[in-house]
C-alpha cells in the first residue's frame, strides 16, 4: 500500500476567464472549481483512478481543512489527517485562452509536535510507501522529513522543492523534481538533456536510490543505480499543467507497486501525465485507456 502524506495541504481554486480585467475592473466567469489538492493527495487521487490502494494523510485545519476531509470521501479516498490550529491554504489558478497564472497561500504555520501525531497514523497503515509531496508550510524545516523516512521499514519517496531536497540527510527510494527544482538542487546548468543526466546523477549519489525528472517537452529522465533511460514526451494538446508531475509520479509508483521494471514504470508515468495535462484543473480524468499511450512511449539508455 502507498501511503502519502502533504504536510501542506491546499484547497486549489481553477478557474478560466477570456483575459485578466484592467486594473479596478471585474471579470466574471461560469468556469470555476474547487478541489482537495497538494502534492500527496494528487498522487493519491491519481493512484485510486490506477486501481492502487493508497491512503492520504497530512495536517489540515479549518474550514478549508474539512473540505479537504470532505471532498476525499466524496471521491473514495481515504483519508486520515492531523488536525492543527490554523487555516488550511487556498491556492488559485486562473486560465486564459493563451497564459496560466498561479497564486499559492504559504499555509499556516504548523508544529513540530504535528509530525509525531503523523507517525501514529503512518504506522497505524504499515504501509510498503510513504511518499512525503509538496511544500513545507511554516514552523516545518527539512528534518521533519528526514524523521518521518528513518520511523519505519517503509521506502519513502519525496516530491518536494529543489532546496528541501539538498537539505535532506536520510536515505530515500526515490525522488522526481522537476527541471527547476533539479537545477536548485544541484547547482548545475539543466538546459540540455546531457546537462540534467549530470545533475540528475550529481543528487542521486547524494542519498536517493532513484531520480526521475520531469523535463516538460523533454519527456522525462529516470537514473537508478544500474542505468539511466530517458522517455520521449509524448504528443499532446495541453489545456492545463497542474497536477502533471504529480500524476506522472503516480503512474510510476503505480507501476512499480504491480513489480514492473524500471522502463515499464517509467513509460507509465509518462503515459499518465500526458493524458491528464489535457484536462483543465485537478479533475482526475479517467485513466483506464492509458495502456495504448504506454505503448507508444520511447525510451531510450543514455
């Protein structure tokens, strides 16, 4: 079982206009929605669409935090949070007919006690995967991380930013920045796919088993101890970014948790993320066709 666990929850708020209004003017819009989000309880809702037994838990509070509750009833997930003091936050993304434009709350500030609380709850779940996603809201630093992969025999799996990730002391099995957060990460020039094998490498030996980056157009580059294999993108009309790394990440914990290779997971992860980059939003789209689109990934050794 994956479990997974956003320490920094959110409440994403998508909604799509012709244009940004001029400034003291009002733009109205029928296209709006609103949904559970942060990065671990993405890739648990694109994990139940995979048909892959996950539980999402994390810290939320307030009214925003029982939507959060809410909603993943709503949509058969199982959840089981810690709840704190404080506002869940509120992350919006508005949509014009040629840009993307995102503003996202810090989120409130949360105590270091929360984690222990947390841990009771993981180890209630004896999960196989925790994977720890997102940002670290205030009063949370890097090691509360690091303790919750040292707490147990599961393999952690990290989705955080480029200066969490070098900040990270414990042993991890796997982690998936994105072109940004690699190069924030390592320090290293990214502009080719020759420069992110280097810095895609460079972190590996600095304590995580795996890497995969998402590099947008690119496809995406998976290094393990054995091989590197880099997955051309696939051809898709893109509505909306959000949750494209989340659910390629999903897909290849899916895959892996089925016992897949390393380039069957890695092609799945592609498939997934391209399938879902042309809905709008955080809705899950349906994934049970994405077997074709896997087929259709090349994968090469760099």
């Amino acid at each position: 079982m994956i479990l997974t666990v956003t320490l920094n929850p959110a409440v994403d708020h998508t909604l799509k206009v012709e244009d940004l209004p001029e400034p003291s003017a009002v733009a109205r819009t029928d296209s709006a929605r609103v949904d559970p989000g942060g990065k671990g309880i993405n890739v648990s809702k694109y994990l139940v669409e995979l048909d892959t037994e996950t539980v999402a838990t994390g810290v939320v509070g307030d009214f925003l935090g029982q939507f959060v509750r809410d909603s993943l009833v709503d949509e058969g997930i199982t959840g089981d949070f810690v709840e704190i003091e404080g506002r869940t936050r509120l992350n919006t993304t508005i949509l014009t007919d040629d840009a993307e434009y995102k503003i996202n709350h810090n989120g409130p500030t949360v105590d270091t006690s929360a984690i222990d609380d947390l841990l009771e709850i993981i180890e209630r779940y004896d999960p196989d995967t925790v994977v720890v996603g997102g940002s670290l809201p205030p009063g949370l630093g890097p090691e509360a991380i690091d303790q919750i992969a040292r707490a147990g025999d599961w393999q952690t799996v990290v989705d955080v930013g480029g200066d969490v990730l070098n900040d990270l002391d414990a042993s991890y099995a796997l982690c998936k920045p994105n072109r940004e957060e690699l190069a924030t990460a390592t320090g290293q020039s990214v502009s080719s796919l020759e420069e992110c094998q280097k810095a895609i490498e460079q972190l590996r030996q600095s304590g995580y088993d795996r890497v995969i980056a998402s590099l947008g157009a690119d496809g995406a580059i998976m290094a393990t101890p054995d091989e590197c294999l880099h997955a051309a993108a696939l051809d898709a009309d893109i509505v909306d970014t959000v949750g494209a790394g989340d659910s390629m990440l999903a897909g290849i914990l899916s895959a892996r948790n089925r016992g897949a290779t390393d380039e069957e997971a890695l092609r799945t992860g592609v498939a997934v993320a391209s399938r879902v980059v042309s809905v709008p939003g955080t809705d899950v789209p349906p994934l049970d066709n994405v077997a074709e689109a896997i087929d259709r990934v090349s994968v090469s050794t760099r």
